[in-house]
C-alpha cells in the first residue's frame, strides 16, 4: 500500500458526474471564454464567504498583484508580508512596483506575528498581507488594530483557507479585501490554475474587475489599463460544481487532523487557537529530525512535503535586501523542522494509522 500526498484522483470519483456535467456543459455552449457559469460561480463563492463581491482571476498571484493595483499601491510603497509563506505573497508586491517587508512568525501557528509588525512601519508602507498558512487564520484582532492605527490596507491571503474562521465570521470578509488560490491541490481546487478577489468594497470590487479583464467592464470600453486575467470558463464550470462539497471535505480534513492529534507521539502538532477554525489544508508537524522522519515516509511510499523549505527573505530572488541568518529566527527554525502529512478529505483512519506507525518505527 501507499499514501499520496493528496489524492486529487479519489476526489473525482466521488463527484465525477456532477464535474463532466459541468465540463461538457461549457463544451457544448462553447462558451470557453466568459459566460453565465463564471457569474454564477463568483455569487456562489462570494455567498459562501460572506462578501458582497467576488471576481474570478486566472490565478492566486494574480489576485494578488491586481487587488495591490487597485488599493493604489505601486512604486516607492511598502508592503509588509509574513517570512514564512510561499513566495506569491512577496512576489506579488514585486511585481506591482513595492517592496515586501518582511515580518517574522509565530513559532506555535506559523503565521505573521502582529507584535513584531509596528517596528517594519514606516511612511511608505501601506499595506499589510497576513496570510492564513497551511489553514490556520492569522490574528486578525491584533493586525487589524494595528492597520487602523497606521491608517493601513489589510489584503487576506487566503489560499489555503478556504472556509477557515475567526468567531464564526468567514477568512476573506475581514480585512478590506481578500485574496483566493484555486489550484488543484487546495481545498477548493480546480483542475488547472484560477483564482478569486473577494470584497464589500464595491469600488474595489469595480477596478478588480477591471484590471482583470483589460480595464474594461464592457467589450471596447477601457477605462483603464490592464491586464488579461480571466477567471477560465471551464474551470470556473468545475469550481461551481466542487463548491456545495467544501464543507464536508473541510469537515473531514478536521477529522483527519484530529485523528493525527490522537495518535502522532514525539513530534510539535499543529494547534488551533480557541475561537478559530482552522481547516487543515496542510498538517504540518515539528521535528528536529524531520530530515530522518522524512526518509521513513518515503521508504514506505508515503508522500509527504516541507511547506517551505527556506523563509523569503532568504531566498536568492530576495538577496538584494542583504537579510543574514537570525534575522527571522522563528521562520528559520520552523524550515529546518516542518515536515507536511498526507491531508485529503478522502484519506482513511487506517491510512492515518499507518503514517503514524512509519513515523513512530
């Protein structure tokens, strides 16, 4: 036997009519390019949610790079993005012009640490991304305290939170605008790259919309400059089948990780914080000898991954800013022992079992 590290395959078995429905429905349409499923969709999505606005994107940095354009930040500003995260977060703020500030993390939720964030503010900055890693949501009391104080945009990073809350209110209605990753392997994953804005703000909403699809909101009316980044037909087809199954799958990744919590012994597990819900898109244990715990899964065919193996400001693309070792001493540590289990909402408890005894052998 052996466990991938998702199983994207089981996934559509489960639905697999309601998936080829919806993809031979925009066949038969031809319909490749815009149409009433992608509308439907982003009102599906923004009801789940719990925002007013959703904008389909081609991508999750897209997302990203084109809500910062719309808040108006660009050359000479400051963003201020957490050490520890995969790299669309800071290379976002790159590529509209600014600069990512980097902000260490907190060692127990691995997300940005917000009593470390007032020190990296200065004139320029105007933003901050808090990103809800692996699942987890960051602590958006604190941060969005210190945003109103410095007169800051708060962009939510919700790639790999789909469905994650804070005192029953949804990620991505928090802040002032939210951010999603729809690659295949999220909780919410389509078959191919594609990614969501959400929002209340409706004249953000307005300008996402058009600088996602060439600055225009009718055909030959640009109002602006922008970009092509369209939400695709098909996959958005594919989202809005997948949708009505989100909560189930993240209530069985919660079970999962449950059932990790149980039975794991002699490593760091993840924690949720009373009040939150995290939803488990990754389960990411600590070890020192996570180097040792990883040549066991791999012996026996068990997949497993390190979400990430270097904090940002320690990659080569972010050498120019002249970072050294401990300057993040908590995102460092964490990159040295974190090692991501199998999570899928179609992994089994034997499964689990399994995983646990190759750890523990």
């Amino acid at each position: 036997m052996s466990i991938p590290f998702v199983d994207l395959k089981a996934q559509y078995e489960l639905i697999k009519e309601e998936v080829d429905q919806a993809i031979a429905s925009v066949i038969d349409q031809t319909a490749f390019i815009g149409g009433e499923v992608i509308k439907l969709f982003e009102s599906d999505f923004a009801e789940y949610v719990g925002a007013k606005y959703c904008i389909g994107v081609a991508n999750g940095t897209d997302a990203i790079e084109i809500v910062l354009k719309a808040l108006g930040i660009g050359e000479g500003d400051e963003v201020i993005v957490p050490a520890l995260t995969w790299i669309s977060t800071a290379g976002a703020v790159n590529n509209v012009g600014a600069e990512p500030v980097f902000v260490d993390v907190l060692e127990n939720e691995r997300t940005v640490n917000p009593d470390l964030i007032e020190q990296k503010i200065t004139d320029k900055t105007k933003a901050i991304i808090p990103v809800h890693l692996y699942g987890l949501p960051a602590r958006m009391d604190q941060i969005m305290e210190i945003a109103k104080e410095h007169n800051l945009k708060i962009v939510e990073d919700c790639a790999q939170a789909h469905g994650a809350e804070i005192n029953g209110r949804r990620v991505g209605t928090i802040g002032d605008v939210a951010t999603f990753s729809f690659y295949p392997g999220k909780n919410l994953g389509a078959y191919g790259d594609a990614g969501g804005i959400v929002t209340n703000d409706e004249k953000v909403a307005r300008t996402c919309r058009m600088l996602s699809n060439h600055g225009q909101l009718k055909k030959h009316d640009h109002q602006i400059i922008g970009r092509n980044s369209r939400l695709d037909t098909l996959q958005a087809a594919i989202l809005k089948a997948k949708l009505p199954y989100l909560e189930k799958w993240s209530k069985s990744r919660i079970q999962v990780a449950n059932w990790y919590d149980e039975k794991l012994k002699g490593v760091g597990k993840p924690i949720t914080p009373g009040g939150v819900r995290h939803v488990f898109h990754l389960y990411v244990i600590q070890s020192k000898e996570r180097d040792v715990l990883m040549d066991k899964l791999k012996k026996v065919n068990i997949g497993c991954a390190i979400h990430y193996p270097t904090p940002l400001p320690h990659l080569n693309s972010y050498s120019y800013k002249g970072h050294k070792k401990g300057d993040f001493p908590v995102a460092e540590k964490l990159c040295s022992e974190i090692l991501s289990l199998p999570i899928f909402p179609e992994i089994t408890e034997e499964e689990v079992d399994w995983v646990c005894e190759a750890l523990a052998s």
